[in-house]
C-alpha cells in the first residue's frame, strides 16, 4: 500500500514534506508544545490528502462546500500512514493517543455527529408535490392583482364605449345633470347658478376606469376586511354601495365586450345608465380611516385629487361620522363642492341611513305562528345561507314577540350606553328621564263592575307601565319589545346604529339631535309620522306630555270608551296640531306638542314601518334608494338633500 501511495504522489507534496522537515530539524530548541502544534497541522494535511486519494473525503466545487463520504466497509486508520508522512514520530504518536482518548471518552458521539451532519448537507428528495402554504400577505397581493386585471380589463374598451356613447346619446346635457345640479346647489354654500357642471360624456368610461385604477391600492377586492365595530364587522353601507353598484358595471361591461356585434345598439353601454350625472368614487373610505389610525392614509387624497375635474359632478358614499375629509389638512369641502356625499354618519350632503347588522321584526303571537310554517318550508335554505341581506333562524327564533301597545311595560326606554355623545347629552338625558315620577292612572267608576275589574281594565297592564326605563345589557331586544318608543339619542355622529335597528324590528325610534337632526327619508318620515325627532332640550316635555295623555286614554281603555277602533280615538282627541319652526335650521321638525300619540296611532305607525321595512330600512333596499337618487335625484327616491352641516360632529 506504500509503494502505491508514493506512486500517486506529485513531486510537489514531496518537496513539501522535505522542507518541512528540514525546517524542523533546524528548529529543535523551540518548545515541544509549539512543536506539537505545526506537526498537528501537517498532519490534518496529511490525512486530507490520503482521504482524497481513497474517496472519503472530497470537495464539491459546483456546491461550494465540503461533503464527507463515509464508507462504511472499510476504516483507514491514521497508524496505516506510509513512514514518508509521519514527521515527527514522538508527536504524531501523542496526537494519536490523545485522539484516542478522545474518541473513548465521547463513546463515539463523534462518528455519529459527523454522519448526521453529512445527511444534512446532502439533498433530500421531495416525497411530494404539494405547493408550499400560502400567506396572508400573499392571499392579499393575489386578490389586488386580481382586482387591478378586472380595471384594466374595462379601461382597455373604455375608449371604444364612449365612443359609441358619444355617437348615439340623444338626451340633452342640461337634463342629465339637473338632478345633480338641483341637489349641490341646495347643499352647497359656495355652489351657485353659475357654476358650471360638464359630464364628460366623450370619455366617462375612461375617467372612471381611470380613478379606479390609480386608486386601486384602497379598492374593494376579494381580500378587502372592512373594520370592526360595536361588535359587527361589516358588511357596512360602504361596502354594500361597492359591492352593488361595481359588480353591476363589471357584469355590463362584461356583456359589452363579449357582444357578437359591437357596433350594434343592445352592446352600447353608456355609464349614465348605472349613475345617471354622477361619476361614483368607489372606496371604502372608513375601513381605510379606522385602519390607518383613525386618519385617512396620506397617499390616498394625494392621489385622488390629482384626477378629480373641478366641472365633473362625482358621488361617494361615507359613513365616517368625520365625513369624507377627515382631518386631511389644507382641504376643505368647499375645495370640492362638485362632489356629492351620501352619508350615514352625519356629514355631507344627503342622510342615508347607518346600517349594522341586520334585526328581525317583532311579530304578534298569530304573526309569528304563520311565518314559522313558511319558514319550515325554507328552514334548510336559511341555515345554509345566512348573509347580511336578512336575519337568520336562530335570531328568528330568539326574537320577542310584538305586545299591544296598550299592553307594554314602558311608554319609552333606552337601551344604548351613556358615553359617546358630546357634552355628556345622552347621560344627561338619562338623568332627567329618570326623574319622573310614575302617576298611576285613574280607573274611573265605569271600569268596576259589581266590585270587578272590567275586562278591558284587565288587558292593560295598568299598573306597571312607566315613563321611561334604562337598560344596557345582552336583553335590549326584549325590552325594547315592551317600550312603546326608543330613544335613539345621536352619538360620536349627528346619529346611532338604534335608529335604523328599532325601524326594522317595526317599532317608533325618537331621534335625538343636538345641533341638527340627521334623519334619512326627511319627507317620507315627517309624512308618514315614522319617528319622532326630538332636540335633547325638548326630551323630557315630550315625555310629559305623552304621558298627560295616556293617563286619559287609559282611563277610557279600562272604562271601555275605546274598544279598539282608531276612528273612535281621532274622533275624541285631536291627532295634529299646528308645526312648529325650528329656528336653528329653518326645517320642519317634530316637537313636543306636534303629534297626539294614542295607542292605536303607534299601531298604525309601526304597522306602516313594517310595510316599508324592506324597501327602505335594509342593506338591499338601501341600495335600491341610491340607484333611484342616482338617476332621477328626489323624483323617485325618498333620499333627500340637505345643506352641509356647519361643523363636522357638534363637540
């Protein structure tokens, strides 16, 4: 085995161990510790060179690094080193032992850990195909990637519809935008006759997609999560005004651009079709401000100011009870009276109502029993599918039944917290109420029979009902199944979630405002009587004066004057008096003297905001309100514009 060594060995390894030995013979009087030392490292060279020749040991160019190949046959033994390699024969023999006994001490935890770390440098072959996981983050930029695609889809055949637009529209420009014009100029200060509106019918398609595209970073897409609170986490009337009216100009453009024939009139898609005058803005603008901090992200109004045409009549819908420009500094509404803001939340131009999750309506007991046999019929349906568009099975069987109004426990009550209004309003309000007194009504001789309570006497629950009640806890709903009317009192907006809630659970809300009122479908409630509005400075008269009256209709209930019929309370009482005006807003409103509330009368009314329920009060009839206010303005819509609040929230 030695001749064969020095047979493979080049002529440069040679002279190298003889200058290394030469070397240390001339050095014999250095210390034999420094000696054992540099024999230690020729001999490491050594043993890398023998292993190289017999394969145990190579190096991996293309890797960069070190592999170790053990084999596991044969062992070569550093004693089995030709005598050409062993300088120094007294210090290879101790670094020998002393490898020895290193070896006996670790009991061969060496051997092990070199053949672990050999498994782990070499590649381990995939046992399958399965992709790795995916993000979040990565959910999220798919979903945004996808969301930009569907834009620049429509804006590539952008230019080709409003061509076609352009060519065949027929209607007059003044006609199309005097919805828009009536409306800013009722809501509006600084927008006059004169200002001038221009809808930009040569391109109204391409200015669309192009907002959308540059304001795709804020856009609504698959992974979009709207902001959570009062415990719901959305969908909120933002969302639901995207949702609606984008996927309704995706679908048309979608029919556009696969249309056999496109220069044939059933493909001409005109976006005042969907708008009418209005190019819509479509960005969730509060879950953005909740998100970034309670503040709108700098870049977005950077951006979205860069394209707004000062001519060009936009609308946007926003719930943020800071309106659209929410501590954005050096901007104003006034820097953009040509924007028209749809807003739940208090400021802007036209009040639409603030949606939460949706609530069930309150049924009497027959009511009910009939809807439960329906109900069976669809009862697999609605556990699959319990979306936003209506209240599930298990809220509609926990829900209160509908009680007599006669018959209930409170003639009003409050079930919200006491915090969030400005100047304290709604405790204050909750200590006044709390104040009165309950007077129990008289039952008069005609209510005793043959000393018997007379059976009408009986039915109310006379000796219970109170002025007003408080209550903050998971049974709101039940009690307010026993109010006559609920206190809505405004909040850290001009509004609150319990109104549009008592409207669709069909009960009478009394909104309480403190600067202005901030109440949609002004018209329609103020005819139709569908709440009662009421200053806080106004809450306790009102109260009073109800209950003045019901002390006397009682009376006439127990004595049996009124058996139930609406024609005999109208004909004993009035049921209008003159209005009143508010002197703050120049506006028809609700007070205290205005309206004699009888029983009946609250039975009508509530029977009246459940026939509106769904057109009005929910998400999907929402929507149909602003579609209608979008194209023909106030003609066929219940929304109404009203002038821009003066302050942002009234603190």
């Amino acid at each position: 085995m030695s001749s064969d060594i020095m047979v493979v060995r080049t002529s440069s390894s040679s002279h190298e161990i003889a200058e290394h030995t030469k070397k240390h013979q001339t050095q014999s009087s250095m210390a034999f510790s420094a000696t054992r030392r540099r024999n230690g490292i020729r001999m490491a060279i050594c043993i890398i060179s023998v292993l190289s020749m017999h394969g145990i040991f190579r190096i991996n160019s293309s890797l960069g690094m070190v592999q170790k190949k053990l084999v596991m046959s044969e062992e070569i033994s550093v004693t089995t080193l030709p005598s050409p390699f062993g300088l120094m024969n007294d210090a290879t023999s101790d670094v020998q032992q002393q490898q020895q006994q290193q070896r006996q001490r670790q009991g061969g935890t060496e051997q092990n850990e070199q053949r672990s770390s050999i498994q782990r440098l070499q590649p381990v072959p995939s046992l399958s195909a399965s992709p790795p996981s995916t993000t979040k983050e990565d959910k999220y930029d798919q979903a945004l990637r996808g969301y930009r695609r569907k834009v620049q889809d429509a804006a590539s055949i952008s230019p080709k519809l409003d061509l076609q637009c352009h060519g065949s529209n027929s209607n007059n420009d003044d006609e199309l935008l005097h919805p828009a014009f009536e409306c800013l100029r009722k809501t509006t200060t600084n927008f006059q006759r004169n200002t001038s509106l221009v809808y930009p019918i040569h391109d109204a398609h391409a200015h669309f997609n192009q907002i959308r595209t540059v304001m795709s970073k804020w856009g609504q897409h698959e992974e979009h999560h709207p902001h959570v609170a009062a415990n719901y986490s959305g969908p909120w009337v933002e969302n639901e005004f995207i949702t609606y009216f984008e996927t309704m100009y995706d679908d048309r453009i979608a029919q556009a651009n696969v249309s056999s024939s496109p220069s044939s009139s059933s493909s001409i898609f005109c976006m005042h079709e969907i708008f009418g005058p209005y190019i819509p803005i479509f960005i969730p603008w509060t879950d953005h401000w909740v998100h970034n901090g309670m503040k709108y992200p700098e870049e977005l109004w950077t951006v979205l100011r860069t394209f707004l045409r000062p001519t060009v009549p936009y609308i946007v819908v926003v719930q943020n009870a800071e309106g659209l420009l929410s501590r954005v500094e050096r901007y104003s509404m006034f820097r953009i009276p040509n924007v028209l803001v749809l807003s739940s939340g208090g400021f802007g131009h036209v009040p639409i109502p603030l949606l939460k999750q949706p609530e069930a309506a309150f049924m009497y007991a027959s009511q009910e029993a009939s809807a439960n046999t329906d109900n069976d019929n669809a009862k697999s349906d609605r556990n699959q599918n319990s979306n936003g568009s209506g209240a599930s099975a298990s809220t509609i069987a926990q829900r209160p039944q509908r009680i007599q109004p006669h018959q209930r426990t409170y003639l009003t009550s409050y079930v919200g917290s006491r915090s969030h209004a400005p100047r304290n309003q709604r405790q204050r309000m909750i200590s006044q109420l709390s104040q009165l007194s309950y007077d129990k009504p008289k039952l008069g001789s005609r209510a005793v029979v043959n000393g018997t309570t007379t059976a009408a006497a009986t039915a109310i629950n006379i000796n219970s009902i109170r002025p007003f009640a408080y209550m903050y806890g998971s049974l709101w709903r039940k009690f307010m199944s026993k109010s006559c009317f609920s206190f809505c009192p405004r909040g850290y907006g001009r509004t609150s979630y319990h109104v549009v809630e008592t409207w669709q659970m069909g009960l009478i809300p009394i909104h309480v405002y403190s600067d202005i009122p901030w109440i949609p479908y002004r018209d329609l409630v103020q005819r139709e009587q569908l709440a009662v509005v009421l200053s806080f400075k106004r809450v306790r008269r009102w109260v009073e004066e109800v209950r003045k009256f019901w002390n006397q209709e009682l009376e006439l209930y127990a004595t049996g004057s009124i058996a139930g019929s609406e024609n005999d309370a109208e004909t004993a009482l009035p049921m209008q008096l003159p209005r009143t005006q508010d002197s703050a807003q120049g506006e028809l409103i609700f007070t205290a003297s205005e309206l004699i509330w009888s029983f009946e009368r609250i039975q009508k009314v509530e029977a009246r905001i459940l026939e509106l329920r769904d057109t009005h009060f929910t998400a999907a009839g929402v929507m149909k309100q602003i579609e209608k206010f979008m194209l023909t303005g106030e003609r066929d819509s219940d929304l109404r514009c009203q002038a821009l609040p003066n302050s942002i929230r009234d603190m």
